[in-house]
C-alpha cells in the first residue's frame, strides 16, 4: 500500500474514531457501490456493510461467502465514496482467533476502517465464553497493529442465535470483549429500552445497536447507545419493493411501480 493510499486510509480511519466519540450517530448498511453513494449523498458520515445483503447480491444466503468475496466487496464500498467503511466479518471465517486475526488484516489491506467479529459458528452454535474472548483479542492486536485507528467491534449473538436469550451471559460476553480489546461493542437483537441501557451501563466501550422497526432513534440513543445500523433492512425494503412491483406487473399488468424517478444526477454527482 502506498504512502498516498495509506494517507487516505488513515484519515478515513480517524474520522470513523472522532465519530464514536461524539455525538451518537447512524451507520447504515449499502450493499453494493450504488446503494453506497446514494447512502453517502443523502449525508451519512459513515457506512458498515452487511453480510446477508451482501450475500443476497451474490444470489445466497446470510453466510454463504468467502473472505476472499468479502475482501473485493469492502474494496467496493471503500472506493465508493469518501466515507469510512467498517465490514461485518461474521465468525472471522474460521474458529481460530488466528483466522478471525486474518480477516480483519485482509479487510484493512481493502480499504476498511473498521469491522465485526461475531461469537457464532456458522456450524451453529456460539462459542464458549473464554475461546470467543481469545479470538477477539487476536483481533484486536491485529486491528491495532496497522498504523492507523482501525475500530474493532465485537459482536455477542446470542439475541439472535439461542431461543431464549439470556442478558446478562450477553453482559458478560461484552465485557469479556471489552477487556479483550474491542473498541466498539455490539448485541444484535436487543429489542426493549430497558436491555439496550442494562447493555450500555455495563460496559465503557461504545456501543452500537441494531435498528429494529419496534425502537426509536432517540429511544435507542437515549438508552446511551453511541452507534446505530441497520443490518440488512435497507436492502430488503428495496427488495420487497421490487418484488411488490413485480407481482403488479405480472398479476395484473400494473405498471404504476415504474414511475420511479430517483435522482441520480444528484446522487452521484462528484
């Protein structure tokens, strides 16, 4: 990487620190160049890509791409726009704290910012408490050794992985994250006030939550929540729509749909 690139990089990189050290701010999830730049024109400050809607573009499921195609997609969305970009590497692509060390050095060499590392084995079950810190924190010397502020979260998946959650083995599962080196700390699937604040008093790290139609911005960021993204929603409200388009046009030749007229002279405008 050259000196120019790095130079660029590092900027992005601080700009994406200052960011969780300021106000609380929304980091939604582009799938693909376009959806990127239309992201950034609208006035967001930063972008996080996202697994399954990146998964949906390659005609897959959640969990069914490679870190090679997770590298080429975070040189897409880095070289989109001038935001900063921070990838979802699930497991890290393999249970060693070895691999998911790997993914963050590979994501960094791409362009990116920042990126997740998840405490769930795509074998399907979330890993014991010990091992996951362990692979956190090789993430963490990794992420912390490039030269520039690379901003590591970690995720704890229980909310979304186990029938019946338990919060405070999430609590502890962030904290063990937290002292593991994780600078940003992350639960998907927490759905209530009352669990977003229990989360974001027990830690010191910032803490990023998904967005859940249930919750309000200013409910989320009241709770003290410091982040907010949007997973894969983005990207299934504009595949629902041209779905629900369509199924007009084939059931009953309804072409009302297609009047859609998105400005993309402004959008894409340098």
């Amino acid at each position: 990487m050259g000196d120019d690139t790095m130079g660029h990089q590092a900027r992005k990189a601080e700009a994406f620190r200052a960011l969780h050290a300021g106000e609380p701010f929304a980091m939604p999830n582009p799938w693909d160049a376009g959806s990127a730049r239309v992201l950034a024109a609208l006035g967001f400050r930063a972008l996080a890509s996202s697994s399954s809607a990146h998964a949906f573009t390659l005609g897959r499921l959640d969990g069914g791409v490679t870190l090679d195609e997770v590298t080429v997609h975070a040189a897409v969305l880095d070289g989109a726009t001038e935001l900063p970009v921070s990838v979802d590497l699930e497991n890290g692509y393999g249970p060693a704290p070895a691999d998911a060390a790997l993914a963050i050095s590979r994501v960094a060499e791409a362009g990116a910012v920042g990126a997740s590392i998840e405490d769930f084995d795509p074998a399907g079950h979330l890993y014991e408490p010990a091992h996951a810190a362990d692979r956190i924190a090789a993430a963490a010397e990794a992420a912390h050794g490039l030269g520039f502020p690379f901003m590591l979260t970690a995720r704890a998946e229980n909310h979304i992985r186990v029938d019946a959650p338990d919060l405070d083995d999430t609590i502890e599962r962030l904290r063990a994250y937290e002292a593991a080196g994780a600078d940003v700390l992350y639960a998907p699937g927490l759905d209530t006030v009352e669990q977003i604040r229990a989360v974001c008093d027990a830690v010191t790290k910032p803490v990023n939550v998904l967005a859940l139609p249930g919750l309000r911005v200013a409910d989320i960021t009241g709770a003290g929540a410091q982040r907010i993204s949007v997973g894969g929603g983005l990207a299934w409200v504009g595949v629902e729509a041209v779905a629900a388009a369509a199924v007009a046009l084939r059931d009953a030749g309804d072409l009302g749909a297609l009047a859609a007229d998105p400005p993309l002279d402004d959008w894409f405008a340098r």
